[in-house]
C-alpha cells in the first residue's frame, strides 16, 4: 500500500476528550467511506512501546476536501504526540485498507450499530451516502454515555428531508451526568430499541464497529435476535 505525507491543517476538540484533526489530503491519495489508514508519526520526541504507528478510520467522506482523522486522547505518548502537533507539521499515512465499506446492489437496509469513537467510519460512510443521493435505506444508531461526549453528533443528524432514506438514532446511557437537553433514546442499543425502527431484524446488513468489548456485544445481541452471521459485518478498534 502506498505512503503519503498529510500536512495538518487544524486541530479541534469535537466532544469531551475527543479531537479530529484536519489535514491537507494528500496528492493521489483515494480512499472508500469506510476505509483507514496506518498512521506513523514522523520524528515524535516521546515514543512508547506500542512504536509511533496507530489505525485511524477516515473520519471524512471522500468527497470532503479535508481529510480528517479523530480520537480520543489517551495516555500513551503517540496520543500525546499526535495532540501536540502544530499546523504545518506533517504526518506518514499508508492506505487505503480494509473493506468496511457499504454493500452495493443488494437492497437490504444497512444498519450500523456504533458508539464513542467506533463513529469515525459511520461519519464517512453515511455523508458520502447523503451527497451522492445514495437511494439506499441507511439507519445508523449511535450510543455515547452523553451529548458532550459524542463525537460528529450534529454532522449525523441529518434530517429526513434532506435524507429521507437515512434514520438516525442517537442514545445515551448516563444522561443523569450531563448538563444538555437530549430528546433522542436513552440505554443501550438492544433489541427492542431496533424493533422500534426495523419490522425485520434478519433483512439488513449490520455494520459494528467501535472497541472490540462494544463490538463482541452487539454481535452476541443481533444473533440472539436471529441474524445470520453473513448479515453482520465487523470493524474492531483494537487498542482499546
Ligand atoms: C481498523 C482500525 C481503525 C481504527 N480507527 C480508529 C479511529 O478512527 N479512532 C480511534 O481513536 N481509534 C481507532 N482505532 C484504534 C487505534 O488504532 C488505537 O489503538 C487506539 O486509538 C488506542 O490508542 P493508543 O494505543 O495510543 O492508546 P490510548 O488511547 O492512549 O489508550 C488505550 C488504552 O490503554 C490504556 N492506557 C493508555 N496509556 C496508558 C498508560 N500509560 N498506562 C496504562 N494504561 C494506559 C488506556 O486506559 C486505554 O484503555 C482503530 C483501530 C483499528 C484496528
């Protein structure tokens, strides 16, 4: 796979302990919605025994002119390096990999189950979907333990009259800490809360990513509830 050099155009925090990072996208470099990159520092001062490599989902579509990577700030000194980037400075990305991409020419619903920063590839995924008029039935939901936690919010609730064929479904699961307003769902994602948006579970594609503890239980849920396990397709986080 080929290796760029991405140049940092901004850094921004998206929700508590959650930044992206926007860089120029470089020359040649194409990628589907869904895909990532291996993401090498160049010259870090702190190193640690992980090494200065780390997966990092495009967080935007391939149609956005930013290419933006995004993550929670760790302990580790690749997370303390990456914050410390400045504007200007530049970053070794080899990609495009992995194939967690949106089925094409079937018409089965794709349905992503995601939360916390499992989000990043929903990002990508969905927007594309939304700018190229996709007529394709996409519901996404999405649990985060609080609105101010939850990365990319306002870029996933994108109403039915300018994607009517995409639902979203946001969820949180300890609104008692937060000090926002929240009409969305509340709990974990579960059964019953998807049988209040899909009539069939077994139809649809199911897309899960996010930290493989997240990953593994949403799994165990769809094939409770009957899903076949061709209808369910995984992206695991490792790291966390
Ligand atoms: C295909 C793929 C795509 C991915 N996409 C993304 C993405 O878009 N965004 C993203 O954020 N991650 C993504 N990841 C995960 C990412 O690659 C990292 O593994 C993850 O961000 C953890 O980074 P880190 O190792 O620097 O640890 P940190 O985030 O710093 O910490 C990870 C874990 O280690 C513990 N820890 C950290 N420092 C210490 C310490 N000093 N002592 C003890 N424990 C410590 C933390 O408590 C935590 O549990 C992806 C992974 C894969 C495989």
């Amino acid at each position: 796979m080929p290796t760029y050099q991405a140049k940092l155009k901004f850094k921004r925090e998206i929700a508590d302990g959650t930044m992206a990072f926007h860089f120029e996208k470089p020359e040649g470099l194409t990628f589907e919605a869904g895909q990532f990159a291996g993401c090498t520092l160049v010259n870090p001062a702190e190193t640690d025994a992980k090494g200065n490599t780390r997966a990092f989902s495009f967080a935007s579509a391939p149609y956005e002119n930013d290419l933006i990577l995004a993550t929670r700030m760790g302990g580790t000194a690749f997370k303390r390096m990456l914050k410390a980037m400045e504007p200007g400075m530049e970053i070794k990305l080899n990609a495009p990999h992995g194939s967690f991409t949106l089925h094409k020419g079937i018409s089965a619903p794709a349905v992503f189950l995601t939360g916390g920063i499992g989000v990043t590839p929903v990002r990508s995924i969905v927007l594309q979907a939304i700018h190229d008029k996709l007529s394709q039935r996409i519901l996404v939901f999405y649990s985060n333990r609080k609105p101010e936690d939850t990365a990319f919010l306002e870029d996933l609730m994108v109403s039915h009259d300018e994607a009517p064929d995409y639902t979203f479904v946001g969820t949180m699961t300890d609104m008692e800490t937060s000090g926002r307003e929240w009409q969305g769902e509340t709990g974990f994602i579960n059964k019953a809360m998807l049988l209040k948006y899909i009539a069939d579970l077994t139809l649809p594609v199911y897309y899960l990513v996010g930290p493989p503890a997240m990953v593994a239980a949403m799994h165990k849920m769809l094939v409770e509830a009957g899903v076949g396990d061709g209808n369910i397709r995984m992206e695991e986080f490792s790291g966390y």
